[in-house]
C-alpha cells in the first residue's frame, strides 16, 4: 500500500482507480492522517475531509505525516485549503482550486464545503461547490452566455447562501426574484446542464496523475527542512486517534474517536462523568506545557508505580495485559505515564485555587443546600453534646474499628491499603484531619439512628 487517498463527493473511488492504482479512504477527518502514516505510505492525498460535521483533519498530523518522509498532497477541496496553509512546510498543492487558496484569492472554507449524503450514498453531493459555481459562471461570461454585471450578482448570491443550500437552480430563482434580465437567465438555464465547470473534480483528477507519473520517476523519501515537536498535546492526540485496520478486501477501517464515544454516550451518565474528567486533564495538560514543567525520571516512576498498584497491575505479565487491551504499546504506556504525572503536579499546584471554586460548583450542581444543612447540622449537634472535636479514646473505638465502619458499613468498601494516600487525594490536610472528620461522622450518624429509634418508639 504505497498510496492513501481521501476522497468522497468530489471523485467516486471508482472514478479515481482509473487514473492511479491506490487504497481509497472516506473523506478526512481528524486523525484520519495520522492513521494512515503508520503504514508508512510514499504519499497521501487528500482531496475531501469534513468541515463541521466531524472534527478536520489536523494541520500538525500533516506535519507528523510530512517529517516521517511521506509526501502529502492536496487539491479540489479541503486538501486544497490544506497544502495552501503547509506550503511553506513542504505540503504538495496540486489546481486552480489550491493556487487560489496559496494566491489568497480565497480565504473561506466554505468556497469548497458542500453538503453529502452518507457513505451508503457514495457521498453523493447534495450542494454545489462555490468554487464550481465562480468558474462555471466565468466560463459562461467569457463565450457570452451572460453579462460581466449577471456574473458579478450571480456570485454574491451564490455567496450569500449557507453552503448546503448551494445549487444553481437556487441561484437563478433569486437572481429572477431580485430583478435580473430573464432573457439571459433563461440563456444561462439552457446552457447548464451540458457546460457547466467542476473545477474540483478537474483538480481532484489532476493531483491523481501527478502522484502517478511522481510515482512512475521514482518518488524518493520526503524531507522536509522544519524539526517536529513532540508536544503534550500532541502525544495525546496520538493516542486518542486509534488504528487504521484493514479487513480482508483491503476495505480499510478504525476505532475513531468519535465511534468510541458513540459507544460510551450509550451508556448513558457515564459520558458527562468521563467527559468533565477529560476536560480537567486537557486543562492540567495545557498549564503543564505552558509551565513547561518538566517530568524527571524519578517522578515518572512514582507516577508509574502508584499507577499499577492502585490497578493492581503490579506484576508484569498484569500489565502487558492491560496494555494490550487497551491499544497501547510500551512507548505509548510511558508517554501516558509522563502525561499522568504532568496532571497530578498541575493539579497539585492548583489545589488551593480548586478549593475556592467548589461553592460555587455545588451551587452549579445543586447539592450546596444539602450539603451546607448537613454540615450546620451536624456543627450544632456536635456542639451541643460537647464533641466539636472527639477523640477517638472518648468514643472507645480504634482508628481500626472505624476504618472499617465508614468503608465497609458506610461505603459497601474494602478499606483502602493506603489509608494517608487515599485520605490525601480527597484533599484532606493531614491523616489526622481525615481522622477528625470520620469520627465526627461517626457520632453523628450514631446520635441521628437513636433520634429515628426513639421516634419510632414513641411515635
């Protein structure tokens, strides 16, 4: 497999075989590139990817692609708008859709975006490209079809519209509505159908022989004059953009991100939960590079070890099981490793400023009032039988005895190995804080069952 394309309304797959011999892919999306790199491929181009729908395709997995010797090019639509932007970094633009982009003739996406039908459809377009309609009417300017002055008001409707809403049939209704010569509207109608331009087809087309005659001299590996950052961030879009797998047909496939989180929206809850957690660790992660906090070896390994003994992976063969269900390889197990300790120093760093903003999300979530009666409560109750702060001699237990209530009665848990660890990831001062705040909890809910027994005695 030497060549990937990503192509989808512009050029069918079938269409595009015949001009160069590839593995035809949907249009990009984001981390579709990446994907495709690992196969080391000679070159890949890119001709249609997403605009809204789906996250783009990323500029930094080009570059990746770019500096592992891969040529990438663009033309038509995205790809065009793509090698545009890359060109100074070696990414191959191929038509006038793209020397438009790299010209700064054109700025919007929207010049090429159009609307589809899914992938049981062939991506059929649903919409014209802008870019087809400027050359088509154009075209129909220069042979006389229609007048530079019908052009010009023909454009800017055509520009007006929201992009799915693109077509020429719309655009001659409004260009009617708004007064413009029927005569030569009606010309402009005949002429259509068989005259019309598609500029990104023609490009698409163009880049496909381009690769094949590149191909045909001997494509040697690409070098490129920039050095690649291995950023935090994107290490983690590394490993959030999965695998390309190929079946036996050569049909090639992936666990996207986004057919992950389908499955993990299914289950409902747990994707706000899992969702607000990755927002935190995105947010630890930037403060991390913008600090530039630097993880040693010594902290890694920490980091590592309080890892697997919380997930019980201390022994070997544990974790490469682990790892192995969970698609990573060992270099990918110790960038996330080095990830992880990068958020829990931030997070320490930023756990008194936390502190303060937890009042205002309890009020966010609802449960400030709950908790803000208990806790006054149980202040009074404590108050009033002189046991603001106990001992755990006056309550004649041990620290024991009411570890084992709060995790196993309590919580339905077994108590945790390492009681000052678990006691300090709740943000508690000190093991003696955690001690104060059980014990207080203790007798509380000790006098608040004898106040429902006697209520029930004597009710």
């Amino acid at each position: 497999m030497n060549v990937f394309i990503f192509t989808g309304p512009t050029i069918s797959p079938v269409e595009a075989s015949a001009e160069l011999k590839a593995v035809y892919l949907p249009p990009a999306a984001e981390g579709d590139v990446y994907r495709v790199a690992l196969h080391r491929p000679q070159a890949i181009g890119i001709i249609d990817g997403y605009f809204q729908s789906v996250p783009t395709v990323r500029h930094k997995e080009i570059l990746w692609a770019m500096s592992c010797g891969i040529h990438v090019f663009g033309s038509a639509s995205i790809g065009a708008l793509r090698a545009a932007e890359l060109l100074p970094f070696g990414m191959e633009g191929v038509g006038a859709v793209f020397e438009l982009y790299r010209d700064g003739i054109f700025e919007d996406d929207d010049e090429v975006a159009v609307a589809h039908g899914p992938a049981e459809t062939g991506f059929v377009s649903a919409s014209e490209a802008m870019v087809n309609i400027r050359q088509t009417l154009r075209k129909a300017e220069r042979l006389g079809i229609i007048s530079t002055e019908l052009r010009v008001s023909l454009e800017k409707i055509g520009k007006g519209l929201f992009y799915p809403d693109r077509n020429y049939s719309t655009v001659l209704r409004h260009a009617l509505e708004n007064g413009s010569s029927q005569p030569e509207l009606t010309r402009l109608q005949q002429w259509l159908p068989n005259h019309r331009v598609n500029q990104k087809r023609d490009d698409a087309l163009l880049m496909l022989r381009v690769i094949r005659d590149q191909l045909e001299q001997g494509l040697r590996r690409k070098t490129v004059s920039y050095s690649f950052e291995q950023t935090a961030m994107w290490q983690s879009a590394q490993r959030q953009a999965g695998e390309l797998r190929f079946d036996s047909n050569g049909y090639g496939d992936s666990v996207t991100l986004e057919s992950l989180l389908d499955e993990l929206r299914l289950e409902g809850p747990k994707y706000k939960e899992h969702r607000n957690e990755a927002l935190r660790r995105f947010f630890a992660l930037r403060e991390a590079e913008r600090l530039r906090l630097n993880v040693d070896a010594q902290r890694k390994r920490t980091t590592e070890a309080e890892f697997r003994q919380e997930r019980d992976l201390v022994d070997t063969a544990a974790l490469k099981h682990w790892m192995t269900n969970n698609d990573l390889s060992c270099h990918q197990f110790d960038t996330l490793m080095m990830d992880e300790a990068r958020v829990k120093w931030v997070q320490k760093l930023a756990e008194v400023a936390a502190r303060s903003c937890l009042p205002e999300q309890l009020r966010l979530s609802g449960d400030y009032p709950r908790l803000v009666a208990r806790a006054a409560h149980k202040n009074g109750l404590l108050h009033s039988m002189r046991m603001r702060n106990p001992r755990l001699e006056s309550v004649g237990l041990t620290y024991g005895e009411l570890l084992r209530w709060y995790f196993e009665k309590v919580l339905g848990h077994t108590v945790p190995a390492d009681i000052d660890k678990y006691a300090r990831d709740l943000g508690f001062a000190s093991p003696d804080a955690f001690r104060r705040a059980l014990l207080r909890e203790y007798l509380y809910q000790r006098y608040e069952r004898r106040n429902e027994t006697s209520s029930e005695r004597f009710g």
